[in-house]
C-alpha cells in the first residue's frame, strides 16, 4: 500500500513539475554531429544507411505506418530515415504556412517522427523545402528569400526548443527551390545555423555554400567535410529521365488525370544489380546511403495505395494476381516482386542488423567484447516484472578489477530483495546494450560473462542474438555470480532456461545484453572460449574492431 501511495505521489510531482516547467518529453537522448570528414552519434562513428520516406506525413496513418515500421527497418541494419515538411512530388504537404510558421498538423506528426527515430538511436533528416511540381508551393508563390530563410530558422528554432539532437536539416531538395528563384543556400543555413547553432545542416544544391556542415546527394563531394547519397537510385537502360522518369511516370504521362508514380516499387534485375552497387559505393567510400524508391514515396490516389512503409516482396505480397486484385490495379502495374525487401535482405546480410558502425571479428572460434564497447545502449521500463523506474546501462569505473575502461552496471539498483514476485524482467523490455559482430566461423558458441552482482536479486542477465527475444531460449536467465561482491566468470542459468549456447552462422550479426536484476554489473562477453573452461582473470584481450 505505501508503495502504490508513494508511486501515486511521484507520479503527481512528476505532472505537477511538467505542467508548472514544461519540457519536451524524452528528447535529446542521442547527439550527432560532424567533425571533419567523419559523421558521429553520441561519439561513436556512423555510416548513414537508411530509406527516404519523403512523404510520411501525408496524413496520420502514413505517420503511424513508419512509426510501426522502425524497428523492423532497424531489425534489417536501417540506421536513418528522411522525412520532408513541405512538398514532396504528388505528395503535396503544406508543412509551412504563408508566413514561414510551421503547419502544427504537420509539426505534430514530424514531431511523432522525431520522438520514435530517437528512441530507437536512429538519425532523422528532416527536410525543408521539397519544391519540385509540387502543388503545396502554390500557396508560398510571394516568397522571397526573407520567407524562405524565416521557414528554415522556425525548423531549427523548433527542433532546438524540443531538444532533438539526433537530426540532420536539409533546407532544399536537390536545390529544387533555389533553381527557381533567386535565392542562396548559404542564406538558409546562415539562418538555421543562427537559430540552432549546433544543429547538424546539410547541403543538397549545386550551389556551393562555405557554411554547411556536410554534402549530401545534388551537393559536391568536398575534402575536409562528409557526403553522402540521401536519394540513392539505379540506372536503368531506358531512355529518358532514369528511375524517377519515364519508367516511374509513365502512367501519369500519359493520363494527366493520374497524379502518383507508376510501376511502383518495380525493379528489374538489371536496377537490382546496379542498386546494391550502388550501396556498396556508398557504405566503403562515402559516409553512407539512402535507399529512395517509388515504393516508399508513392502518394495516396483514387487507389487508396502508398505511401508504403512495409518492405514488399513475395513474402509478403502473394501472387501477381492476388495483388492485382486487392488493389484493383492491371497485373503489369503491381507485381509480386513489388517493394523493397531485396533491397533489406541485401543489407542485413551485407551490413548487419545495426549496420554502418563498425563490427568486432571473431577468429580462430573466439569473439570477445567489453561491455563498454557497446554499439547502442538503450534506456527502458521494464513491462515484464516489478521493477518500477527506466533502467539503463551505466559506464562505472569505482570498482576496481575490470577489464577495459570501467563496466556497466543495470542502474538504479531498487534494492527489491524481498518482492513477493519477479523484481527482474524475464523478458526482452529491460535496458539493452548491442554490439555488431562478423562471424568467419559458423558455430556453437558458449557464452561467458564476467560480472558482478550485490545479492540474490541482482545476479542476471539476457544474452539473445540480432534482436529476438525468446522466453528462457539459450542465452536467457544467465545467473549465479558467486560470491557476491567479486569479479565472477559464469555461464550458470535458471533451470527453465536453455544452456547459454548460442548458434551463430557466418556473417554479420548483432550480439544483445538485455537487463534482467537491476544492480547488476557486466564487465565483459566471450563467446566461444575453450569447452566449457571458464576464462581466467581478466580473460583474453578484446576482439579486433572494423570502422565501415
């Protein structure tokens, strides 16, 4: 009873502090930034790999559609998206009113955007202007460059008052608005940068501004700064205007009446081939690449259809005729192969599930890990269990006798030593820390952990492999570590639980660390180390690291 009392009272202060001192709700949770050639999130090196979904804001459910699919893209090796606020062809978003101000319709579904790419460490591009033949410029005709620069300032005024540090800004859409007119890119960054100045803006026009921190797609490759394709498409052998041509306005160049993009999500084997090249370009000698597809951008018509946030293809889709059919559309404009699916499949094999950052290799059937080396490190309430407050994985070095540069202990301790039921998450919803991993050797691996725990309610933990979770499967309910207060190499388990031996075949792959007892502390991971000796001391020396 005094525990609910003292949850009710918290919970009261909480409302009362927020109502009295509004502040953004969980932002500012990750931080990107440029320093010279190299694009960093929360320090660490990243390669930009992810989707453009230009027209996610087109109305709430397209909005929710992305949301929903965020960890799902993520689950592929999707580290970034890009959202645009005005525009978009066929799309026709007035995220700008007359006089520069933010839409709050459309502020209010990027911001749901921009809430939910952070919580999952994903980077957000958030475009400006997307001007092309869109109709929403009809109604910003009697802008000059005063309104244009005023739009792009409100944006990153906006975006520093909500406290989001894990964006990119793109004023211009491949410099679609300055072609015509006379406005100056460098304007609009002077502007954001005036009002944001640690905001992180990029360049998309031909133009060549001093004052941008990174090129990107229409912007010039440029020693001393970052680049990168944020609208990445294939070559086709077909005359006209490529991808975004001919081949995917076709319907609409001859019927007027059509306002959306045709073969949508159409590739052919050649455009495949030419794609993944592509990609492969971009993530060794560029700072990365964003997938843009008919499929991800299409609009809603008369059809209903797009924009599409799932990934398509035969496993998902059916045959040629079902697909016609719900869609009521002619067999050759939508086909089973439609999406992008191929697309993720090539990636998460490619580039693993967290993909861009770097990986650690195994050799010779051994793979090591500090636990400080973590690649994303994620806060959480636990859903599954009592513990009652967000848990995360904090770096600690007061202990002395770890390995590496400190530990990470499962904070706050609750001290719940006495609960009537599971204190501790027996599921997947505690805080997690992953690490991508390239396997040579495909395998049985056992699992070792060095750790230390308090007591008998803080001596557990969650090992599972590229981000599914399953209930008491190999890897889960790691526990024991006796004695406690002592540096212990276990591999012990709850009885209900599988032997933690996990299978890992060759190629990339994302080792988890989810929390389990809070107060738990975890200083290393060796997988695959002898059969079954536990190491000795601090245990053999870290895996070696590769920046993509």
């Amino acid at each position: 009873m005094t525990s609910k009392r003292n949850k009710f009272l918290t919970l009261l202060l909480l409302c009362l502090t927020n109502w009295i001192f509004p502040s953004p709700l969980l932002a500012g949770l990750n931080r990107l930034s440029v320093e010279g050639e190299r694009i960093s999130l929360n320090g660490r090196d990243i390669k930009l790999l992810g989707l453009r979904c230009s027209n996610a804001l087109i109305s709430d459910q397209a909005t929710g559609d992305l949301i929903a699919s965020l960890d799902l893209y993520r689950s592929y090796g999707v580290n970034t998206v890009s959202v645009f606020m005005m525009g978009s062809r066929y799309g026709d978003i007035q995220g700008y009113l007359p006089d520069g101000t933010l839409n709050p319709l459309y502020q209010t579904r990027m911001r749901r955007i921009l809430q939910a790419t952070d919580e999952r460490d994903m980077v957000l591009i958030v475009g400006c202007l997307y001007w092309s033949t869109s109709r929403a410029k009809e109604k910003l005709s009697h802008w000059t460059q005063v309104e244009a620069n005023r739009a792009i300032a409100n944006t990153a005024q906006w975006l520093r008052d909500e406290n989001f540090t894990h964006v990119i800004l793109d004023p211009d859409n491949e410099g679609m608005a300055v072609r015509e007119t006379d406005w100056q890119v460098q304007g609009m960054i002077a502007a954001a940068k005036e009002a944001n100045p640690s905001l992180v803006v990029a360049n998309n026009t031909r133009q060549s501004p001093t004052n941008e921190d990174l090129n990107m797609h229409f912007g010039e490759k440029e020693a001393g700064k970052p680049w990168f394709d944020s609208e990445s498409t294939p070559k086709i052998g077909i005359e006209g205007f490529g991808y975004w041509g001919k081949y995917s306005k076709e319907t609409h160049q001859e019927n007027e009446s059509f306002y959306n993009y045709s073969r949508i999500g159409r590739y052919t084997q050649e455009m495949k081939a030419d794609q993944i090249a592509k990609t492969v370009e971009g993530m060794t000698q560029h700072n990365g690449i964003l997938l843009a597809s008919t499929w991800l951008q299409c609009s809603p018509n008369e059809g209903g259809e797009g924009p599409f946030a799932s990934l398509g293809g035969r496993s998902e889709l059916g045959s040629a005729e079902d697909v016609a059919s719900a869609w009521n559309k002619d067999i050759d404009t939508i086909h089973p192969d439609a999406g992008i699916l191929w697309w993720m499949e090539y990636v998460k094999e490619n580039y693993g599930v967290y993909g861009g950052m770097g990986y650690f290799e195994e050799r010779d059937g051994l793979l090591v890990l500090e636990a400080e080396s973590y690649m994303g490190n994620i806060a959480r309430t636990p859903t599954n269990g009592s513990q009652e407050q967000e848990h995360a994985w904090t770096l600690e070095s007061s202990i002395k006798g770890y390995s590496g540069s400190g530990y990470l202990g499962n904070l706050p301790d609750e001290q719940c030593d006495l609960c009537p039921t599971h204190h501790s998450p027996r599921d997947g919803s505690g805080a997690e820390m992953f690490y991508q991993v390239k396997m040579n050797t495909e395998g049985i691996y056992k699992v070792w952990i060095r750790g230390r725990s308090t007591s008998g309610e803080s001596n557990g933990v969650h090992v599972q492999v590229d981000g599914t979770f399953v209930k008491n499967s190999a890897g889960t309910n790691i526990s024991g570590f006796r004695p406690h207060h002592s540096w212990v190499w276990e591999r012990k388990h709850k009885e209900e639980a599988a032997a933690p031996d996990l299978f890992l075949s060759k190629g990339m792959h994302t080792i988890h660390i989810y929390g389990r007892d809070d107060g738990f502390i975890i200083d290393k991971i060796v997988l695959g180390h002898g059969q079954g000796e536990a190491p000795k001391g601090l245990g053999p020396g870290e895996s070696s690291f590769h920046r993509l």
